[in-house]
C-alpha cells in the first residue's frame, strides 16, 4: 500500500520495532548495570558519610568527655598544689618555731655559762686580790718589823 509522498507504513513499522529492541538491548546492557552501579556507589558513600558523621559525633563526645577531664584533672591538680603549698607553709612556721625555740635556748644558754663565767672570774679576781692583799700585808708587816727592829737594834746601838 502506497501513501502519498512516498511513506511505507511496513517500513516505519520495522524501524519502530528496530528502535525499541535497540533501545531494549541498550537499556538492558549499558543503562541498568550502569544505574545500578551508580545506586552501589551513591548507597556506599551514603554509608561511608553516615559511618563518618557517627565516628564525628563519637570524637566529638570523646573531645567533650576529654576537655571535662582535663578541667576535673586541672582543678585536682589546683586543689592538690594549694593543699601542698599550705602544708609547705605549715611546715615552714613549724621549722621556724623550732629555730626560734633553739635560737632562744642557745641565748639562755650562753647568758648562763656568761653568768657562771662572770661569777668565777669574779671569784677568782676576789681570790688572787685577797691573795695580794695578804701577800702585801705579809711585806708591811715583815718589812715593819724588819725596820721596827732595826730602830731597836739602833736605838740599843746608841745607848
């Protein structure tokens, strides 16, 4: 059958019919494993972002959890080297209490052995002036009688 300007509807048929399994056979082998290898990579990387906004998530409590520490950490340390420097300072006055008690023992000590030396050589200087006292006493007296016999001796001399 012939229709004007020369169209073969049998022709436009087949070459319909051509099309469709050509599109057919491209869908089946280029398009479909193409389509599913894209769904693949596009759920793998959903799976990749949604495992690396977990693991986010996870390091940012970790970071949390850590800087709480560090802060509980922080303020232990503080309250530790407050408590060390008071028993530091305790241990200071405790020392310095301990040097004042023996610097005022030494004192006392040294202001009785002072005392007691004083005394001796007090004592001692009493003692050796007695002593030159007796001894100037024993040279009057001898040199007295020395000379109150020698006016005898003169005056019996003369007579």
């Amino acid at each position: 059958m012939k229709i004007p300007l020369n169209i073969d509807w049998q022709q436009i048929l087949l070459h319909l019919l051509n099309f469709s399994v050509l599109s057919l056979g491209l869908y089946l082998l280029l398009y479909k494993p193409i389509k599913n290898f894209m769904e693949q990579k596009a759920g793998y990387y959903n799976k990749m972002d949604i495992d690396t906004k977990g693991k986010l998530k996870q390091a940012e409590d970790m970071e949390a959890s850590y800087k709480e520490r560090l802060e509980d950490l922080e303020t232990t340390i503080e309250n530790r080297r407050a408590s060390a420097v008071q028993q530091i300072q305790q241990e200071i006055n405790r020392l310095l209490e301990n040097a004042q008690e023996q610097a005022a023992k030494i004192i006392s000590d040294a202001q009785d052995a002072a005392q007691r030396e004083r005394a001796k050589i007090l004592e001692d200087t009493q003692q050796e002036i007695a002593h030159m006292a007796m001894a100037a006493t024993e040279k009057l007296l001898a040199k007295s009688a020395s000379d109150a016999l020698d006016e005898f001796l003169f005056a019996v001399k003369e007579e």
